[in-house]
C-alpha cells in the first residue's frame, strides 16, 4: 500500500503507563462491544446510503468541474475563500499542509497559483487590510457556505460586491465562485440569477464534514493540491475502517481510545500535538470537528444525562515543550494526548560545523552535523518519554510524509472516528443545537424583523449595570 | 486616566449564573482572607526588590539603544527573530496586534520597516522556505535565548551563520542582534567575542515574563510599535495593581476569579476568547504564561498535594462560534470564559446597501447598513448571553481599543495575576521543573558527551516494539 498513515496506542496501554491511567486489558474488554456495536451500525447505516459523508472518497463527478474552475483561477492574482468554520478550516488545512508557509510572498513566475487568503472573521480591521492587499478587482473570491445565509460570510460578500460592482461592473459575477447547497439559500439564487460559477455541497454533508466535497476540493485545485490525491488517501483508509475489528480499523480504535479515556480515566482533554508546522491548521480542523460534533448535552433520545464532550486543545511541537509541556507533564493528569509525528520532510537542513568561537565550551558541540529533522524527531521522543514517565496516556499518529494523500488519510480518519465516537457517546454527531440560539440573537440585534423580543433581551443585556466591574 | 483596561466580573456571580457555577457571597468571602494575603505578599517581596518583573515598566534605560538599534534595522530588508516559547511569543504578540496581518505584503515604500518573521520551530520545511524567501544576505536576524543555549534557537543560529558567512564574509556579523544574559551562556560569549550588538535579559526576569524587556521592546521598536507606549501601559497597571483590595485591583481579581472557579467550581479549563484577530496571538501569549507559569506537581514546599493548573485554550471570536462554541454552552460545565472586548477598531467597514436579487427574500434584509463592528459585538453579546443562559461563568475584559498602550496594560494585567494565582496556588510561578527532563534527553539523542546513559534509554524507547500499532 502507498505510504500508510498507522497509529501506536503502545502509549496508552497500563503495561506502559500502569493501570491507574493507562488502559488494562479488563478496560479494553469493557468497551469492546460497544466498538463491535458501533461498528457494525455504521456499515449498516452506509449499506442504506445514511451516512453520506463516508462515501465521499468516491464521489468523484465533480473534478473535472473543479480542474477547470481552477484553471480560470489563474487569470486572478488572489484568491480569496469567504468562508468560516467548516467552510474555511479544511481548506486552510490543505493550503498549509501541501504548500510553503510564504506561499504569497514567492515571486509571482514560481508560485504557480494565486496568491491564497482566507477571510473568516468579521473583524473590520482584516477585512480592510485584506481589501488593501489584495485588491478585489484583482481577486477571485470563494463565497462557501452551506446554508448559503451564514451571516459573517453574506457581509462580507456584500462588502466586495460592491467593490467590485462600482470598480469593475459587469464583470463583477465572474469575480465570484460560490460554494453552496445545490438548491436552496441565498447563495444558490445569487449563483442561479447572476449565472455566477457554483459547486454544491451535497445535502447529507455537514460543514465540518464537507472537506472532501468541493468545499475543500476546489481551494485545494486552485493552490495546485490534486484533489484526486486528497480522495486516493481517503478511499485507502475507508478501505482499512471497513473492518469490525478495532485491532485492524484505526478509526475505531482512535473512537474507542477517546471514549475510553474520557469514560473510565477522567481524561476530559484531547490533545493533539503534531511536530510538523504544516500540520498545525489540520490540529485546528480536528478541534473543531470534535467540539462541535460530540460536545452535546443530551443523547438523541432525549435522555438528560451528563452533558458530553471532550475539550480538545491543538499543541504544536516542539513549540509547546517552551508552553505547555509543564503543565501537561506536571499538571492534573486530565489529558489523552496525540502526538503526530512526520517521517520524511520535504527539505533537508543540516546543522553545520561551524568555526563561532565557545560552541564546545558552552556544551554544544554535539549539535552541529545533525539535520533538523533529527533534533525535531529527538525532541518529539523526549517529550513522548517524559509524558510517558508522569503516566500521561501518549498515542502516536505517524504520517511517512505530509503530502495531499496522506491529509486524505487523515481527513477521513477522524471524521470516521468522530462519527463512532457520536455512536459511543450516543449524541448525534451532525448537529450543533446549542449555538442556534446565539445566531438569532445575533440576527435580531442587527434588526431582523420578527425579532423584536429578541433584540429587546440583547439589549437589555447589553445595558444590565456592570456592579462588578474593576476600573 | 488614558483608556483603560477594565474587568467585568458581572457574569461570574452567582447572581448572573446561579450559585451552583457562579461565585456567591460566601465564595468570595472563602477566597478574600487568600487575597489579601497574596497582595501583601506582592507588596512586600516587591519592597525588598525581590519581584523585578513587576519593577520592568520604570526600567528605561535600554530604550536608547533599543531605537538605535531599530533605525539600524531599517537598512534590511527582513527582519527574522530567532527564539521559541517565551523568546518569541510576546514579540509576535505585539506585532499581530500592531501591525497590519499582512505588513510583509505591503509596498516597500508603505511599509516602514523590514518585513517581519518569526522563526519558532526547527521544522526544516519551515527554516528551508523562510531562507529562500528571506535570503540571509538580505536578513537581520534577532536571536533571542535567555540562557544562551536553547537548542532550538542555537541550531537555527548555526544554520543561518553558515550561509551568512559563505554569503556576506566578514559582515556576518552585522547580521545579527542577539538578545540573552548579561553575562552567561554561549550567546553572551559570542556577542562579546565577535562585537556583535546584543541586549540584556535581566536576570530575575524568565522567558515568559520577559516581554516588557528588549526581548519584546526591541523588535516592537523595529516594527514600528514604540516601546516606550508599552511601558506607559504596563506603568498605568502598574498603578492600579497596587491596591490591596481586589475590586479595585483589577489583577488581583482575575487572579482570585481564576482560582476559586478552579479550586471551588470545578472548572479545570479556562478559555481566553477575544473577538479581534489582532489578539490571537496574545491569547496564546497569555496560554504560555499561564500553563507554564501554573501547571506543577507540587508546591515549594515539597508538598506533594495533588498537582495544580488549569488548562488553558485560546479560542477567537467569531470564528470560534463556528468551531467551539457547541462544546461550550452544551458540553461539560468545566470552563471559565475570558472574553476580551475591543471596543474601537482602526477601520470602519460598513456592509453596504444592495442591489443583489434575494438579500431580503432570504431573510437577509436587516444586514445591510450596518458596521462590520456592529456585527462583531452583536455576536459577541449573543455568545455570552449563550454562555450565560447555560450557567458559564463568563468575565469580559474591555479594552477601548487594541494599541501598544491597551497591550502594555495587559501583558502587565496578566503577569501580576499570574504571579498572584502562584502565590494561591502555593507553586512557584517562575520555574519548570517538568520540562527539564526532556531538555536532557534531546540533548543526550544528538549524542551529548556523557550522556550515554539517557542517550540508551531513548533509544530503548524508540526501539521498543509497537505491539499496539493499527495498520
């Protein structure tokens, strides 16, 4: 098989780390029928086309729309993805993975692509300074939304529309390709009314799972990434989580060791830890896709038990060893941590021999020689032992490389996996209840009409004296 | 007063939450006698000149040579500050919230300054792509290590003195400003033997409390930010910090808020949230200090009490309503929320009227004619009236607006907080013990001269067999 994503749950086991926090085979016999459960839920759910989102990897009708769409990009000195959440972070994660960090600032003749931004915030400082940058009669945008209504992403639109409208005219709707549901919204009317290029994000697929549709598949063509790669790793590792058994399916086991540990050890944070600076926007999808997909308060039955989710925390090393290892090492032991090790970097860099004066004096004589990737790997060891050694449960995710198919891999891993975990949890892992409340009142401070009592509570809170304010 | 940096604790009283999460009467009154104790304490080790860190706001005698230093800067073209962890967090911090978040993109002319990096990791794809995109022969590199020897930074130092010396022979030497001790350590001997410009970290202020020093005053002061408007905030905290009382100490109360939700409330994890991109990195700033600062096994006096430190997570505003808000308002109740409020923004963007078809027939109508900071504070409002409606403890820090002065106020805000929940924590908030171990064990792997014996033990680890691997 082509360059395999494996995972080592060595690390969480008691033999490693003692039964007091690592996983005794009576905890591994606890929850395997949960898994066996779960597991074939899933295969019967995806035999009756219920769960959409696992059958992407063979989805492929769309790429030849998406290869031209971005071969037109390129007349286009930016591109520029309106989008947030789900609709911005998997594309943020491809351009990080599969690109140079100073993609935008190359010279224009080697980039091969536009220049790459992604406008997620509301927050009229970026907005502006984006707008200076990358002027919009200069740039393509990338409106994604699925509802097509997302409230910081219509703005914004709105916002360079009008740019657009008054500096290049008639030609503005070719400035725009939009991301949308395949019928409904207002992104949908606005593609069909203005003839505006457009992709559908098929129905049964939620934002934060749609990376592996043309949410995340037209970006990537347009950076110069394959989407054909992104979906060959993804079909390989659907092909390695169709098995029942959690010793052969990683998605599984990475389900059950989370569950596990949440249930049985008290470890209510994820920490995901990778030691590539490449990999750091992929830790940022994985938190989202996993606070928003099982940090839920009841179960879909309606049973009122204990609110769930783990918190997950994305670590980057070997930054964090000079942030937050102390406390992971030395702090309550509350954490299930994942560390993400690379095996092949694209560059090589060696530390050379040197003539500065004091290098052997000071205790540093044993650096030079080396390559970086060797102090990289050296100190991603380190860190595994000294967790290891505090009894901190450590499961290894190791890539043969980052490239665009093993993020495929990936992708498709922890959606897998987040999917069983909603299973074992049982809450529904495609929902996100508790933050409907915060876009009405969000709709009715702006003055949405019907949403008088709305607004008049916004208000009245807004005003609510502040008797315990420090000045 | 110039604006000031307020607290509101409003949302963390029981009164606002209800008294099973929110603080009562009687908490506070629990908590108070702690209070006073650890501002007395402040007070009188800061008498005996034994709290530098706090002293740093009237220590201004470095900023002549800091702005010497800085116009010299003007005469590259890249600015590159070598330095991880606490070396190098405060400085970007100060840049993300100064500066434009696309400063290197801008014109030459418009710029006023080099264009800014900062090399953290020793990811060799990382180092590779900054060295082609910033030629070392066109670079000033800022090395910045408090001991002089941190691996991380020495290695990178090696490999841009390499290329430096082949490139610019005997002017290596200008390219480099090194920031460390005054005295010790291989960067300090370097600097003397050589004749290269440094600055001095003084020796009672660590890394992570170090950004009120040249560590962050000089690269501030080559960006364009003047250091001495930082000082003047941090000085203006420093006036209000003085008071023993916590409604009127605004340090102290996020001190005592931080610790009682911990120890009294169960809330392990505390969320830094500000809504403006220009405090992400801030966030993460205020994440180092804390983790590290807080997260220990121990107190000082070898009393081996369960270990102490909350978690802490930086999260931003809007964008994390997309991602994890979810898990916040309807997942477990074991977080204490810091939103921090930006009340003024340098821009003015205002969502235009329309004449696209659908904007009001989609219910869309309402959003037009208003500033993208309205939307921003609407939505801040609606995710703490979530928050608050699900009974989370949420504090929001006012800041009139994001500049060098409201930066200052806060750096200083959460250092003496963070020395003050030390203080009622009982650890010691200046060391890492736990980080020390994997130091040596790097060191031992890149085959330090006596150190075969940890230099075996990382062996046996890496070799040891995986008998849990998923493939």
């Amino acid at each position: 098989m082509r360059g395999e994503v494996t995972i080592d749950l060595t690390g969480v086991m008691a033999e490693e780390i003692g039964a007091a926090h690592g996983l005794s085979e009576a905890d591994l016999r606890r929850i395997e029928p949960d898994l066996v459960r779960v597991a074939s839920e899933i295969a019967d759910l995806r035999r009756r086309g219920m769960l959409e989102v696992l059958d992407l990897p063979s989805v492929r009708e769309d790429l030849d729309r998406i290869a031209e769409a971005a071969v037109k990009s390129h007349g286009f000195r930016n591109f520029v993805l309106l989008g947030i959440g789900g609709s911005s972070l998997g594309a943020r994660a491809i351009f990080e993975a599969c690109l140079s960090p100073f993609h935008n600032l190359a010279p224009e003749g080697e980039r091969g692509a536009p220049r790459l931004f992604v406008a997620e915030n509301v927050d009229p400082d970026s907005l502006d300074s984006l707008m200076r940058v990358a002027p919009p009669e200069e740039t393509l945008y990338n409106v994604v939304s699925k509802s097509g209504t997302t409230v910081e992403t219509i703005s914004q639109l709105l916002v360079v529309w009008d740019r657009l409208a008054s500096s290049v005219g008639k030609r503005a709707a070719e400035h725009l390709v939009i991301t949308t549901d395949p019928e409904r919204g207002f992104l949908r009317r606005l593609a069909s009314e203005l003839g505006i290029r457009s992709f559908g994000v098929p129905p049964g697929v939620g934002g934060r799972f749609s990376v592996l549709t043309p949410v995340g598949l037209y970006p990537a063509a347009v950076a110069g990434v394959d989407p054909l790669e992104l979906l060959d790793g993804a079909a390989q590792m659907d092909e390695r989580c169709r098995d029942n058994g959690w010793r052969q399916n990683p998605a599984l086991a990475l389900a059950g060791v989370h569950y596990a540990f949440d249930r049985l050890k008290g470890k209510g944070i994820t920490v995901m830890m990778p030691y590539a600076d490449s990999l750091r926007s992929f830790a940022e999808w994985f938190c989202q896709l996993w606070a928003e997909s099982l940090g839920k308060r009841t179960n879909p039955a309606g049973d009122p038990r204990a609110p769930v989710g783990q918190t997950p925390v994305r670590a980057l090393g070997a930054i964090d060893q000079h942030s937050q290892l102390q406390l992971y090492v030395d702090g309550p032991n509350d954490k299930l941590f994942s560390i993400v090790a690379v095996h092949r970097h694209r560059a090589e860099v060696r530390i050379p021999e040197t003539t500065l004066p004091g290098v052997r004096e000071e205790g540093l004589g044993h650096i030079p020689g080396h390559g970086l990737d060797e102090l990289l790997s050296a100190e991603r060891s380190a860190t595994e032992m000294v967790l290891l050694g505090s009894e901190r449960p450590v499961l290894v995710v190791d890539l043969p490389e980052v490239s665009a198919f093993s993020l495929g891999q990936m992708f498709y891993l922890y959606e897998w996996a987040t999917i069983a975990a909603g299973m074992l949890y049982h809450v529904n892992p495609f929902d996100q209840p508790g933050v409907e409340e915060g876009k009405l009142l969000t709709h009715a401070a702006m003055g949405r009409s019907g949403s008088e009592k709305l607004a008049e509570r916004i208000r009245s809170h807004r005003q609510r004296p502040d008797r315990h304010r420090i000045r």
